[in-house]
C-alpha cells in the first residue's frame, strides 16, 4: 500500500512540474510578445514619428536652399532662414526623443548606432547651411549634403524594420520602400526648383535627374509591379 501511494506521489509531482513547466513556457511566450509590442510601440514613439516632421523639414530646406542658390534674393534668404529653424527645432526633437533613455532600452546596438550617425550628420548641417548662405556651394553640392542626412534616416528605418514579428517587419519594409520613392521625388523637385530658378540646368544636374528617374522606376516597379510609375516620360527642360 505505501509502495503505490509512493508511486503515486511520484507521478503526480511529476505532473506537477510538467504543468509548472508548461506555465513557465507559456508565460514566457506572452511576456516575450508583450515586451515586443511595447517594445514596437515605444520605438514608433519615441524615433519613427520624430524622424517624419524632421525629414518633411529637410526636404523643404533642401528644396528651398537649391532655389536659392539658383537665383538668390533677400526674401528668399529670410524664408530659407525661417525654414532652417523649423529644421533645427526638429532637429532637437528627434535627438531628445530617440536617444531617450526609454528609446535606448527598446533599441537594438545597430539602431543606437545609427540614430548616432543621423545625429552626427545633422550637426555637421550648419557647415553647409553657412556655404549656401554666402553661395561657396553649388546647387548639386547642396542637395547632396542633405540628401545624406536624409539617407541616414533610411538606415535608422532599415534598423526599426528588424522586429521579431515577422509581419510588423514585413510591413515596416513596404512602408519604408514607399517613403524612399516618396524621398526621390522630393529630389527630383528639389532639382527642378533649382533649375527653374536658374533658367538652365548643368551637366551634373542632369545625370542627376537621370539617375533619380531610373531608382524611383526600379523602387517602384520592385515593390508594385503592376501599377505604373509616378513619374512623368520625358527630361526637365
């Protein structure tokens, strides 16, 4: 009698520890998926929804400064001014924000490293706003300085794409892919107004021009085959 009450113990222990084991799992599991949605959450908050009114910023300075360049004037100077603050002021937002310490503990190394670099390039802007200003740039030379800070950007979104949901990954790439055809036609009309401004276009321009069709047409037709291009036929006149 004791030899099977003995027996039993031993299996219901067993069984015990099997379904605390199982709990443990399963609880684990949930966790895991909780701190990935906070973790998502956090992440959106405090680095992607900065990085857009910054990026939307940059565009219109680096469009603006181009058509400055083109032909300055006194009121385009004061309004490229005004703009250069509004970036600044985003500028701010997006450092205080992603490099929060709530940021930090959601980030991985790799997205520390490259909201660092962002940071870093946005520093060095006012290099470049000071050679726009007294006109030792050229139009290209200006749109590609901020073209690089933007493209700095990109690799932070590249980095925030490599989530372990692999649908929230999936549709963070689409979105990205979108957003980066979106950033090609803000280079295309940065350059149109530099070229409008001017009354010409040079060499490098319009290698430029070209080259920004045929990525806006590849990023395209990669991510949507069967919709058409954005982009009109033709060549900037």
């Amino acid at each position: 009698m004791g030899s099977r009450s003995a027996s039993l113990r031993t299996k219901v222990v067993a069984l015990l520890v099997s379904l605390a084991a199982l709990w443990a799992f399963a609880a684990w599991v949930t966790l895991r998926d909780g701190l990935n949605v906070l973790g998502v959450q956090t992440l959106d908050a405090q680095v992607a929804e900065p990085s857009e009114s910054l990026r939307t910023e940059l565009q219109q300075e680096r469009r603006m400064s181009v058509a400055y360049l083109g032909r300055p004037s006194q009121e385009q100077a004061q309004q490229l001014r005004e703009q250069r603050r509004r970036s600044e002021e985003r500028a701010a937002e997006f450092a205080e924000a992603a490099r929060s310490s709530r940021a930090r503990l959601a980030s991985s190394d790799e997205l520390v490293t490259r909201i660092d670099e962002v940071v870093t390039r946005l520093d060095a802007l006012g290099s470049v706003r000071d050679a726009v200003a007294t006109r030792s740039v050229d139009r290209a030379g200006a749109a590609e300085a901020y073209t690089g800070v933007l493209d700095s950007l990109f690799r932070v979104y590249a980095s925030l794409g490599k989530l372990d949901d692999e649908q929230i990954a999936k549709d963070t790439a689409t979105l990205t892919q979108l957003v980066r055809v979106r950033e090609l036609m803000s280079q295309e009309d940065a350059l149109f107004a530099g070229v409008a401004a001017a009354g010409r276009i040079n060499d490098r321009e319009y290698a430029q021009f070209a080259h920004l069709v045929g990525a806006q047409r590849f990023l395209a037709g990669e991510r949507w085959p069967s919709c058409p291009t954005p982009i009109a036929n033709g060549t900037p006149g």
